[in-house]
C-alpha cells in the first residue's frame, strides 16, 4: 500500500457513493421509463456489496446517498451499509431532478425517501444529495424545503459549468443556506485559469487519468486548505452492466467511458488519501445547526 498523501497532517477527506442503478442515471430520462424499472436486471445489489467489500479491505467508512426506492426494494443492502459503520444518506425516492419539481413536489419526494431510509435501517438521516446536482438557480427554495423535512446537510450543488446541471459562481466550499438551518457541501473543484475544474469524481474521474485527478485533490488541501468530496456511482465499477439501446453519442460516452478501469482507480484513491464519512470530515461544520 502507497503511504497516503493525507496522513498524519492532513484532516480526512469525504468519500461518498451515490447508491442508484444503472438504468436510474438521469440521462436516461429520455430512454428509459420509470414505469418500466421492473423489467431491467438490478445490479446495484451485487454492486454496492462490491463497494462495501472494498470498503472494508481499505478500511474506509463512506456515506452512501441512497434513493428512498433501492431502499424499499432491497432493505438488506442498505441494512449492510448501516451496519457497516456506514453513513446512510438520502438521494431522493427515485432519481427526479429537482429541476422537475414545484416546492410542494419536491417537499414530498425528500419525506418519503428519509422515512422510508430510517424505517429499515433505524439509523437517522440527516444528509442529502439532489439527483445530478440539480439545485440551481431556479430552485433556491430546495434547502429551506430540506430544513423543514429535518435535514441538516446538502451536498447537492456543483459549482461549474455544465449543460445539466451547476451553479458556476456559487460557493465552492462549505457555506450556510436557509438562513443557517442546512450546511451545503459542494462537490470539489479546483480553481485553475479562472475556471472551476471538476475535480470530486464520477465521470470527470472516469475521464481523466488518475495522476491528474490525484494532484487536483492534492492541489484543494495545500491551495485552498480545504478537504474534498468524492463521489462514484455502483454501476461505475460495473463494465458488464447490460446496455441501454437507441442512445446518444454524448450519453453513451459519458456513461459507459472508462468503465473497466474505475475499480482499479477507486482503489489507488483508497490507499492514496484518508477518508471518512460526510458527517465526520463536516463535524465541525454541522455542529453548528
């Protein structure tokens, strides 16, 4: 194992998973009908387990944003996750950008995941992580509506440009929403250029090759004196994942690119940093609310 570049003098950095399968992405909105989630092969069992084995081998604790539907249709893998001296979080019921929602819609979408969360696990949520990133400027309202349904956090901007999603002038550390009732916690950029490099996982990660993403999380703590968030998907350590049929060019690359070889890059990032759970590395933070 390579010594870790956080050890010793550096405070942990978040290390998240965004529990949701394959067929569920937001950019298969367009091809795949939520009323048809029945007929696919489920992986994000199997998947996840994979995670928490090599979780384990590592010694890593993680919080894991979990759609409110994986955890009514198999209670035992989040059940494993708790169990595991996990963070359970919610990602919402089932993957609607919140740029779908009216207040109202979305107050109700965030409920139900967090009962139904803390219902088969007994373990108490705080955190949330919107579908895609997807608090935006249209949607400001979001975290005064999180506050109200008793969360405590959001990690659910990404403060780049991008054509689904993002806030590019918007924080990019950890700051107070709704008059100091949630903390936000963007995922991690590094500033290079005058721009917001993309710099906390996901298909930015599968895209770049590892060295590069390693000193943009090295270059947030030494730069900025600040820790990162990190955050992959189940079905991104899965290239034998049964393909969607009749997608685009720019959705096929950006959800099945570098699929093989994300595993191996998760665990070089495993034992080349220190990791905890979002409520951990945030302590201090979330103290105050």
């Amino acid at each position: 194992m390579t010594d870790k570049t956080n050890s010793n003098t550096r405070r942990a950095s978040a290390m998240t998973v965004d529990v949701e399968d394959y067929f569920q992405v937001s950019a298969f909105d367009p091809y795949v009908d939520r009323s048809t989630w029945g007929d696919f092969e489920s992986r994000v069992e199997e998947n996840t387990d994979r995670i928490l084995a090599m979780f384990d081998r590592y010694d890593v604790k993680g919080t894991f944003f979990t759609l409110g539907w994986v955890a009514e249709k198999y209670p035992a893998v989040v059940r494993r996750i708790v169990e595991g001296g996990h963070e359970l979080a919610s990602h919402g019921w089932d993957h609607i950008m919140v740029t779908r929602f009216t207040r109202e819609e979305f107050g109700q979408d965030i409920k139900r995941a967090k009962q139904t969360l803390e219902d088969v696990t007994g373990a108490r949520v705080s955190g949330y992580r919107a579908p895609s990133y997807s608090f935006t400027r249209k949607n400001e309202w979001a975290h005064t509506v999180l506050a109200e349904q008793g969360y405590r956090y959001s990690s659910s901007v990404a403060p780049i440009r991008h054509d689904l999603y993002g806030i590019p002038d918007a924080p990019r550390f950890a700051h107070s929403r709704a008059e100091d009732a949630v903390v936000e916690l963007p995922i991690t950029t590094t500033r290079v250029l005058g721009r917001n490099l993309p710099c906390g996982g996901g298909g930015w990660f599968r895209l770049y090759p590892y060295q590069m993403s390693r000193w943009a999380i090295n270059r947030v703590y030494k730069q900025d004196g600040e820790r990162s968030i990190f955050y992959f998907h189940p079905w991104e350590i899965d290239p034998e994942q049964p393909r969607i049929e009749g997608l685009s060019l720019r959705t096929r690359f950006r959800h099945y690119q570098n699929l093989a070889r994300m595993e191996p890059k998760i665990v070089r990032l495993l034992q080349d940093f220190e990791w905890d759970t979002m409520a951990e590395v945030f302590a201090e933070e979330l103290a105050e609310k």
